[in-house]
C-alpha cells in the first residue's frame, strides 16, 4: 500500500547532503539519485522491507514510501532529514571559515536513520580495506541476498537482508565479495545481537553509553562505533578516530599540514559535543589535502 507526507521544515533543508553519509558509492543498491532532484531509498524496519521517494518541493520534500515498513518509515522521515538535529548548536564564534560553509549549506543537517544494524553492517565491511572494496562488497552483498524493492523503486535496487539472511550467507559468498574471515565473522556477530543494537536508540543521539555497548560486541572498535552513531543515531559529536585519511584532512584544514589521530582530536577539542559536524563542515568545504604517495593497494580477497 503506498502511503505519502508532506514534510515542510521551518529550516533550510538539502535532502541529498543530508542523506549521503547513507549512501555507499555510486552503485548502491539502497541509495538512488536522480537527476530531478528526488531521491529513493530502500530499508529494513522493525515492521518489514520499504521504498522511500524522497521529492524536493517548495519549502519542503515530499515522501512517499511503499512496503510493509511504509508506515514506520514515514514516522521517522523527519529524523532521518535531520528534524531533531540542531545545527546551531555549534557555536562558530571566531571560525569565520567554518562559519562561511555553513552559511553555503544551511540545509546539510544530520541524519538519525534509527537504523542500527544496517549501519554496523556497513562500517564493518569498511573497516582496514579502501573505499571501493568496501563498497563492491556492501553492492554485491545486498544484491546478492537482499530482498526485491518494494513499489516502483528503479531498477536495480534492492533492500538489505534481515538480520537472519546476513548470518546465513555461506562462507564462499563473502570470500567472493572479497570479504576476510574477520569481517565475516564480526557482521555475523552485530547480525546475532540486532535487537540490542536497536535498543541502544533508546539512549539518545550517541555519547558514552551508546559506544560502550557497541564496543562490547568484539571486532567493533571504537572508529566503528562512531561511524555507526553518527547515523544511525544522528551523533553530533562521534569522531572517527582510526580512519585513514580524517585526520590528515582536518589537520591539513586547520593547519595546512597533515596530522595524526591526537594532533585531531586536540584540533577539534574546542568544538566538544559537536565534533561530527565539525567535520562534516570540513568535508564539504572542499578544501582536500593534496595526495601524496601513491594509492592504497587495492586487494583481491577473492583469489586466494
């Protein structure tokens, strides 16, 4: 049954900024941009598969959803658009550079997906590989054994599987994603535990509590936890310690020169609860450290 709101904040509101930290490259089965402008998305909710349409209109976004989640989905559409989400409560007195990316983005908000479980899953098949492996594993995964997107969602889309389909893709299937044993056995384990994941919403949008329970479950680690929060929970203040490039971006940001993870934790100490949107301000200043050395080597998990 197809269903429909009309959602019309009384802030700015930039749909495809604010949902592309969900979006896993160009090729994902979940995420589909379109030239119009409108956007579609598939998810797993507590009540089943769903089609989001997401439709900029003026002074809002029209969003249609189809599926047995429709109804959850559309009860969330505001958080997931960044409703609760509270941009100035980043204070940029004396950071007129940060200050002028805000004023160029004033509808980049954060999303809270209340979607746990897809976000471990994700972040897991990223960690320690690059950025294209991490995606060509997550495509070929959800292709693979997701379900068919419900409604008239564009060809090629699909919904990720359930909690039971991620533990019972057999060994040979993730070996030929080109996912290790170690990522296998670790989605295996925040698949076994999905209740819990979910539950951790319950203790609002991150902090200290949320990442302990998430660090308790062995092989998610503290870069994980935060990738998970930031948006599954819509997190402010997570920073993704550990990531290979972050802290060289925001050191070459503030400073001009490359830094390490302490080095960019005690650049972004000023901004404390609000750390994430610090760098997603950073991210979308488009100032990018210039490459040095050449490209991490992509590996072929598969041939061996």
């Amino acid at each position: 049954m197809q269903e429909w709101l009309d959602y019309r904040p009384e802030h700015p509101l930039d749909v495809a900024s604010t949902l592309s930290p969900l979006r896993r490259g160009g090729g994902d089965p979940t995420h589909r941009e379109l030239p119009n402008g409108s956007l579609w998305r598939t998810q797993r909710t507590p009540d089943g598969t769903a089609t989001l349409h997401l439709l900029p209109l003026e002074g809002g976004v029209r969003v249609r959803a189809w599926g047995s989640g429709a109804e959850w989905s559309l009860s969330r559409a505001p958080a997931l658009l960044g409703h609760d989400d509270d941009p100035e409560a980043l204070d940029l007195t004396g950071h007129p550079s940060l200050a002028a990316v805000r004023r160029r983005r004033p509808g980049m908000r954060l999303t809270r997906s209340e979607l746990v479980l897809e976000a471990a899953i994700a972040a897991v098949l990223e960690q320690k590989v690059t950025g294209v492996e991490a995606r060509r594993a997550w495509r070929q995964l959800v292709l693979r054994h997701g379900e068919a997107a419900p409604g008239p969602a564009p060809a090629g889309m699909a919904v990720v599987p359930s909690p039971e389909g991620w533990r019972s893709i057999p060994d040979h299937d993730w070996h030929r994603a080109g996912v290790g044993p170690q990522r296998m056995r670790t989605v295996r384990r925040v698949a076994a535990v999905a209740p819990a994941l979910e539950r951790t919403l319950a203790l609002g949008r991150g902090g200290p509590e949320v990442a302990r329970a998430l660090t308790s479950i062995p092989g998610v680690g503290v870069w994980t936890a935060a990738e998970i929060t930031q948006r599954a929970h819509g997190d402010p203040d997570a920073v993704s310690v550990g990531d290979a490039h972050l802290a060289h971006t925001v050191g070459y940001y503030f400073t001009g020169e490359r830094t390490d993870d302490a080095g960019m934790l005690e650049l972004l100490a000023p901004f404390a609860g609000q750390r994430h949107r610090v760098v997603r301000l950073i991210t979308a200043s488009g100032v990018v450290e210039p490459r040095r050395g050449p490209k991490t080597t992509i590996e072929d998990h598969r041939a061996r």
